[in-house]
C-alpha cells in the first residue's frame, strides 16, 4: 500500500493548559506513526511545543509545509486546547498547499474540568472550522465532533482521510491516453476534455493508424513480443485460444506499454471495436485487463470519464476497478441487477482470480470468431462493493457523478462473458436517478468499500458535483 505524508498542525492557546498541547501533540504523533504515515510538522525547537498560536509560529509552520510541499498528502489540525483560530488558519493560507484538510479535536473528561485539565477544544473547533471557511480553505470533519485519537472511530476517520488524499493526488496531474476515436455508435461516451482538463486531468490521444503503423514495425521474434508473451500467458489461461492472436495480442502490448512510458500515462480509454477486430483481427481487453490488474486502469470503448472514475476507485480501494455494464435486471428482484462487460475486467476481481481467455461473442457475428480472441472471462467475485460514475456536463458546464455502495452475491447466472450480480439500496431510485439525469450506462465498481471518501474527495476538494445514493 503507498505510504503517505501528513503535515500535522497542532493548535494551542497560550492560556490553556500548556501540557495538554504537549501531551496531545505526543499522542498524535504515535498513533501516525503507527499507522505507517511520514509526518511533517513542527518541533518544540521551533516553536512552543511544536504547536502554533501567533503569527511567527504559523509563518514557521508555512515555511515548513512549503519546504515539503511536493510530498504532502494532506494535513491534520489537531487540537488538544482550544486552539489559536487564525494562526491555524493563516499556517494553512500561507503554506499554499492545496490538499485535504482533517480538522480534530480531543475529548475533555467531564472527571478533569478544572482550570488545569479543561481543555475546551469542543468549542474551538468551531473557531477554527469558522475561519478556515472565512479563508475558502476546505476541510474535512471527524465522524465525532471530539474524539481520542487512539479510538477506533479515528481510525477509520484516518483510513478514510487517507483514501480522499489519494484520489485528491491521483486526479490533480492524471494523465489518460484515448487510443483511437470513440465507437460511432456510442454518443453515450461523449466528454468534454476541457472540463477535465479544469480539473487538472490531462488527455492524451494516439489514433489507430499511428498505433498500428508501430505495431506492424515489430516482428513475431523481437524480444519485446517474447517477453509480452510470456507475461499475458502468465497472467490468463490462454489454453482455448490459438496462438496466432497472443502474438498479435503482444505486439500491441508493447506499443501500448511503450506509449505510457512516453507519454507518462497514468490509465488509458481504448477503441475496442470493430477497427481493431475488422483490420487486425484481436480484441485487445486482456491488455486492458492486465493494466487494470496492476491498478493503472484502462477502460473500453474511449470512455474516457470511466477510466477517471476507475482511477478513483483504485487509488480510494487500492484494489483494482473494472469497468461493467448496467446490463440487466436480476429476476424480479428490485434491489438486484447484473452488471457485464464482454470482457476487460481486472484477474482479481473474478472467483478464485481464475478467469480465461475466449472470444468476443458479440461481436462474433459480425467480424467473425477467429478476429475477436482476446476476452479475458468469468464470475466476479461476490464482495462488497463501491459503484461510481463521473461524467461532463457540458450545458451546465461541470464535473458531476454519483456513487454508492452495494453487494456483489453469489446468486446463479449462467451467460458469456465478465458477469456478476449486484445487489444495490434502493436500486430502484438510483436507476431513476441514472435515467432522469443522463448519466451513461457505464459503470466502475471496486471491491471495497470507500464511497465516502470518493465523495469528499470530488465534493469538498474538486468541486464536482456529487450525488451519493445510499
């Protein structure tokens, strides 16, 4: 899992009790430690405590997150006295940091409320939340308004703090390269590329005649080709598949994998039909599989904001994500449904991370079975689960999504390609929702469960619009 930086901020007010910020600030610390954090912050040296409650100290206090700020994930303002409002505030203005903000406060101990022991860091988180809205510093809140660090809740108001600071950092400078042009059947996988790039997510595009100009270069003993492989042979079961389309299925391994590097792609969106089945005579989902699997998502069809929202859940989850269908219903059952793709979905996320290679039934008929070997196939495996779509509204010229989180069962089903069931709240309501609003059939599910901090990370931190349907 990657280890994050946390610049932590201690709070104090000089006519409160001065070893509560000492011990607060020790007992902070630990628990970061613990939890396997890098920590900038503040040392007694350089100031009261290591804390901040006058200007010089949060003019030392933003120098130093400056001096750090190509590593900081996000920071924590802790508070174990009231704390000064403004010095936290103007540590955080000045510091020109644009990552997520934690804001907590301790517990008093109704047995300690004497002027020695109160601490009174209910009320200052008020103050404190007071300004940095006054700044338009945006902040995240603890599950309870004071806690001790050493709970379980802030555990898990950290594990979820920690997931918004990926996705923060993952979509400020994601790179995302569209291989080819959108099918022109599916006006569904429209985006606006400018609206992304607002948010600092970058497009990168190769069409198929540049792409296959390079594939055709490579000969079947290049050792590149040999090394792909032998790295898609290890990776699936390709005993059903003749050998012919795993070498041409290498070849566009490499041209992929090199354009990456090149371009410094984070995910990629690919033309997978039919140009690619009609010309060259493979599907290329097991790459895209590949690629998924390793937490670099690649999404099929260009959908462009699928791979963005694969990417969220990736960095939220560190699990893989696939890109599925909202396919069909389940039964009569209104909470359930089936979710497909023909397919590209991550070796992880199937039963037993045991699936196979086959062919491309449905667009089989049209191409031709020997043209579409490539599929990578099977059961998903049944787990909780977070769902997320994010799409451009071009006419209200914003970012917008929804998310929630569902079930993925074990309920029989017996069809082709990646399948599973999904089993949703109020499934109803949220198909409504989809419908009514616009979004695209397209969906992104990771098995994990992180909504909340997918929220916080778009809502609070990017300014998207988000509906969480729960």
């Amino acid at each position: 899992m990657q280890k994050l930086c946390i610049a932590l901020v201690v709070g104090n007010r000089g006519f409160f009790p001065g070893h509560l910020c000492e011990a607060g600030r020790a007992d902070m610390l630990d628990v970061l430690a613990k939890a396997g954090f890098d920590v900038v912050t503040l040392s007694a040296a350089d100031t009261r405590f290591g804390s901040v409650e006058s200007l010089d100290d949060a003019q030392r206090a933003a120098d130093q997150l400056k001096a750090h700020a190509g590593k900081i994930d996000g920071v924590i303002v802790t508070l174990p006295n009231f704390g000064d409002e403004k010095a936290i505030a103007n540590t955080l203005r000045w510091s020109n940091l644009r990552v997520p903000v934690l804001v907590h406060a301790f517990n008093d101990d109704p047995a300690k409320m004497t002027i020695k022991d109160r601490r009174d860091s209910f009320c200052g988180k008020m103050s404190v939340c007071n300004n940095l809205r006054q700044y338009d510093i945006p902040f995240t809140l603890t599950r309870l308004h004071t806690d001790d660090p050493r709970s379980a809740t802030f555990a898990a108001d950290l594990a979820d703090f920690t997931a918004t600071c990926r996705v923060v950092r993952a979509m400020r400078g994601l790179r995302i390269g569209a291989l080819g042009a959108r099918p022109t059947a599916f006006n569904t996988v429209r985006y606006s590329e400018k609206l992304l790039e607002q948010s600092g997510i970058s497009v990168e595009t190769m069409d198929l005649f540049d792409f296959f100009g390079r594939v055709n270069k490579l000969g079947d003993s290049d050792p590149r080709v040999a090394a792909k492989l032998k790295s898609i042979q290890g990776y699936v079961n390709t005993g059903n598949v003749p050998q012919l389309p795993v070498i041409k299925m290498a070849k566009l391994g490499v041209v992929l994998d090199e354009w990456k590097q090149q371009a410094r792609l984070d995910a990629t969106a690919i033309q997978c039909w039919t140009a690619m089945e009609e010309f060259y005579g493979v599907v290329p989902c097991t790459l895209m599989s590949m690629q998924s699997n390793d937490l670099s998502p690649s999404a099929c069809e260009v959908d462009v904001v699928g791979t963005v929202a694969m990417v969220a859940l990736a960095r939220a989850s560190q699990k893989p994500a696939a890109l599925v269908d909202w396919n069909n219903n389940y039964g009569t059952d209104p909470d359930k449904g089936v979710v497909f793709h023909c397919s590209n979905l991550p070796k992880d996320i199937f039963v037993n991370n045991a699936p196979a290679m086959d062919y491309q039934e449905i667009i089989a008929g049209t191409v031709g079975k020997d043209n579409t070997y490539g599929t990578v196939v099977g059961r998903v495996a049944a787990a909780p689960c977070t769902y997320l779509r994010v799409g451009t509204d071009d006419q209200q010229g914003r970012v917008r999504a929804y998310l929630g989180e569902g079930q993925l069962t074990s309920d029989p089903l017996n069809t082709f390609g990646g399948v599973g069931v999904i089993q949703v709240p109020r499934f109803q309501e949220l198909l409504r929702y989809i419908c009514q609003n616009g979004f695209e059939h397209h969906v992104a599910i990771t098995p994990s469960l992180c909504a909340g901090s997918i929220r916080e990370a778009f809502s609070t931190y990017l300014g998207w619009d988000v509906h969480h349907h729960r």
